[in-house]
C-alpha cells in the first residue's frame, strides 16, 4: 500500500490508448467518477468522436504515438496540467522466443510497450510533482509476472513494465505520487479477440483500476484470473511460472 491514495474527483487524466478497449473504459470511469479532465490520447484522434460527442468539453482528443516523439512533444504542450499519467497503449503479437520472427516482434513490443511509456512518463512527469497527490499507472498483465510461452515476447515487455514501475516506484519515493502497477488477465478488447476463454470486461478493470488508486493499492489485479494468479505469484512465483507454462502446452 502506498503512503498516497488518489481521489479521481478534479482530477486531469492522461490515457494513451484512449479510443478503445480498457483505455477507453478508463476515460469513460474517470469522467463518470468526477475527473475534471481527461486527455485521451490516441494514434488518429476522429476515433475519438463519439466518447468527444458524449462528454463534450470534459474529454480532449490528443494526438498520441507513443512510438512518435513529435507527437509526445506536442501533447506535452497541449496540455495545461495532468494528476494522473495512464500508460495503457500497447500491442500484442502471439509468438515465443523460438520462433523465427521472434526478434522482430519482441522489438515491436519492446518500442510500444516499454519505450513509447517510458517517453510518455518522461515527457510528463513535471506535471505529477509537487501536487497533494498524482499518481502514474502502468498497465503491465498478469503475463508479466510469469512468462505465458505462448506469448513470450509481449510477455517479456510486460516483465519490464513490472519492473519499470518498481524502478520509477523507488525513484519518486520521496513525491506524492502513487506509482501503481495493473496486472490484467484476458479482458474482453480487440487486442484478446483471438484468445478462447473466460474474459472479464474492460469496464470492470476500469473500475477496479480507479477503486485500487482511490486506497493507495500499488499492484492491481482488476480481475478474476488476475486476482487468482496475483495470489499465486505472491505465493510461489515458481508456481505460477509453471501454470502458464502448462497453459501454453
Ligand atoms: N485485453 C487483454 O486481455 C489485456 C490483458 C493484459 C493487459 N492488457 C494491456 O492493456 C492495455 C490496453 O489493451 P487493450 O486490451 O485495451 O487493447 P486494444 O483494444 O488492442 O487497444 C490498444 C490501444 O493501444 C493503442 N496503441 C497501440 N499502439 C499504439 C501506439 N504506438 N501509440 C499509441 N497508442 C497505441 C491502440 O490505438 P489504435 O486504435 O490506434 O490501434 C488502442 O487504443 C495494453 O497495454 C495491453 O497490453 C490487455
């Protein structure tokens, strides 16, 4: 549990990824729970329309590639202040370390996943500090916690996402900011479409994401299959290594 919990109620919110999927449910809960604010950042910002047409003035389209400095930059200034940074952008390609295209797709992962979030935090980390409270989350996956081989390079990304919120968690020690990690299991977006099994709602994570940063929780399970592999990480880390394994064949 962190020392700082974050009320969404006024605050900003910027979300990469905003136009569909869980970062789409987030900026929706957000503004539903009284941010005052949100950015939605997006790759091609018409995409963005109708959450545009629905909150009016409240949502702001901004354009975001997280592979893209130029458009980092640009949203950096575009914006007047954020509370709560939301890495959500990210891409998912299935394949393991031993297939031929392996390289390739683990630096496809490795440039949206883990370089584009740590720009995007660089790029407005300024806005976080010396206010009562901010907060910045990462969206890793529970995939990041063990290997799911069947998965492995998007799963390697997200092992670094984990850490790279350790890392920033321990860096900004001494701020008001809530560093939080979100571990997903398989949730009902575009990005699990091809994956036959029980998924949860991008709306329930979203809900569960901003009930974690109202009580100060650094690592969310939003959840069912994450709430159980949350457990068995934090039991025997071994154990859910070889869970995932098992599920891979
Ligand atoms: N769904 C799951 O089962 C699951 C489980 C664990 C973790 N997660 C994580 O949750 C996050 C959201 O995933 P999702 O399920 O909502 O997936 P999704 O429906 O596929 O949405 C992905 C979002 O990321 C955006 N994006 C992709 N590349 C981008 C880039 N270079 N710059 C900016 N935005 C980019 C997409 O924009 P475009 O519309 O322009 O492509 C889209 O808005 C991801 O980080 C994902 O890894 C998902």
């Amino acid at each position: 549990m962190s020392k700082v919990s974050v009320n969404p109620e006024g605050k900003v919110v910027l979300i990469s990824g905003a136009n569909r999927g869980i970062g789409k449910a987030l900026a929706i809960e957000f503004l539903e729970k009284g941010a005052k604010r949100v950015y939605a950042g997006a790759r091609n910002i018409a995409s963005l329309d109708p959450l545009k047409a629905q909150y009016g003035d409240r949502l702001v389209p901004v354009t975001i590639d997280v592979t893209d400095q130029s458009t980092i930059d640009q949203a950096a200034l575009a914006t007047e202040d954020v509370d709560i940074l939301v890495n959500n952008a990210g891409i998912l390609f299935p394949g393991g370390f031993l297939d031929p295209q392996a390289i390739e797709q683990l630096k496809s992962h490795l440039d949206v996943n883990v370089i584009g979030l740590i720009n995007l935090t660089h790029a407005f980390l300024g806005r976080l500090k010396n206010k009562p409270s901010a907060a910045i989350i990462n969206i890793s996956s529970m995939a990041g916690l063990a290997n799911m081989p069947s998965i492995g390079t998007y799963s390697a990304s997200k092992a670094i996402v984990h850490s790279i919120t350790q890392g920033i968690r321990g860096e900004l020690a001494s701020e008001n900011i809530l560093v939080a990690g979100v571990y997903p299991g398989p949730i009902d977006t575009d990005m699990a479409k091809g994956f036959e099994m029980d998924k949860d709602s991008p709306e329930a994570v979203a809900k569960n994401v901003i009930a974690g940063i109202s009580s100060g929780v650094e690592d969310i399970f939003p959840d069912t299959m994450s709430e159980q592999a949350g457990g068995q990480y934090q039991a025997s880390p071994k154990a859910l290594e070889e869970a995932f394994g098992a599920y891979a064949g």
